[in-house]
C-alpha cells in the first residue's frame, strides 16, 4: 500500500514518529498499522509446537504508545449464544449453533466497525466439551489471527438447549 507515492509505513517508522504526527496521518494508513500493531502484540510463551497451534495466542502486549498513535480504540462485545432475537436457538445440532454463535459475535463486531482478525480476547462457554473438535473446526473458519482465549465447559446457559456462549470479545478499530 501505498500513500501518495510513499512506502506503506512500518512499525519503527511509526515508533519514531510523535503521537501528534501519527494521528494526522490518513485514516486507510493508521486502519493498516493497527493490523500490524496487534499481530506484533500476539505472543507464543514458547516456541514449542503443540496440538493448539492456531487456535490461540497465549498472551496479548497491548501497546498503548502506538495504540494512541494510530488512534485504536478497544471494543467489548456482549456476550452472544445462538439464540435469535426470538430466544430461540438458531440451528438443529451443534455446529450450526456453534455458527450462529460466531456469526452473531460477528454483526457485533461489523456494527462496531471492526471483525474477528482484530480480536485479542475471546472467552466461550460450551455446554458440552466433547464437542471440543468440533467447536475448534467451527471457530476457525471465523478466526484467522489466533486471540488468547479460554473454552470453559458448564452444565448451562440461560436456556437448556443452548449449546454455546460467547461470553467476552475484545477487539480492537482505529477511531475516524
């Protein structure tokens, strides 16, 4: 990318640069170092393979110096199940629950301007963990930058037949 005929900044280029002078650039430049930003913040607490590799950061740096800079602003989610606006649950078996999950976590997030490549954070009830591959094959095809994130088995959500709830989002937009 390319701004009026100069190199698509970097990060140590943003670095170098005062708060003030970040935030006068054009909103398409400050929207493609947030991305960077957050894949620099994403870190692994070692370097060893596991099974989990790609479904999750194990931690997050929020740097707030360059979040300032480009002008980011946090996004909290409320949680989501797969109920419709009706109480219903969307979908007669698990994935399709697991999906109407995601996909109301992701209205969410496009009414807040921002989408799942920008999560950091993303803590999901399952009401039954044997389902846990099947979960993970759902959760990828929304999740393309692993956030840190916990899966907690309960007996329960607000209605019995809920299978899923996505109970903490956070991700992150650069402000207009």
């Amino acid at each position: 990318m390319t701004q009026t005929g100069r190199a698509a900044l970097t990060l140590p280029a943003l670095d170098a640069m005062s708060i003030e002078a970040a935030q006068t650039l054009p909103f398409a430049e400050r929207d493609r170092l947030l991305d960077l930003i957050i894949a620099d913040g994403r870190r692994d607490a070692t370097n060893s393979v596991s099974y989990r590799t790609g479904l999750y950061s194990d931690y997050f740096e929020e740097d707030l110096t360059r979040m300032l800079k480009v002008r980011a602003v946090k996004v909290h989610c409320r949680g989501a199940t797969s109920s419709n606006f009706d109480g219903l649950p969307v979908g007669e078996n698990y994935m399709e629950q697991y999906r109407a999950c995601f996909r109301h976590v992701e209205t969410i997030l496009s009414a807040a301007r921002t989408n799942f490549a920008r999560v950091v954070k993303l803590i999901v009830f399952l009401t039954n963990m044997d389902r846990w591959s099947d979960f993970n094959q759902i959760y990828r095809e929304f999740i393309p930058n692993p956030p840190c994130r916990a899966v907690i088995g309960t007996t329960g959500l607000a209605q019995k037949p809920l299978a899923i709830e996505i109970v903490e989002c956070v991700a992150y937009r650069v402000a207009d």
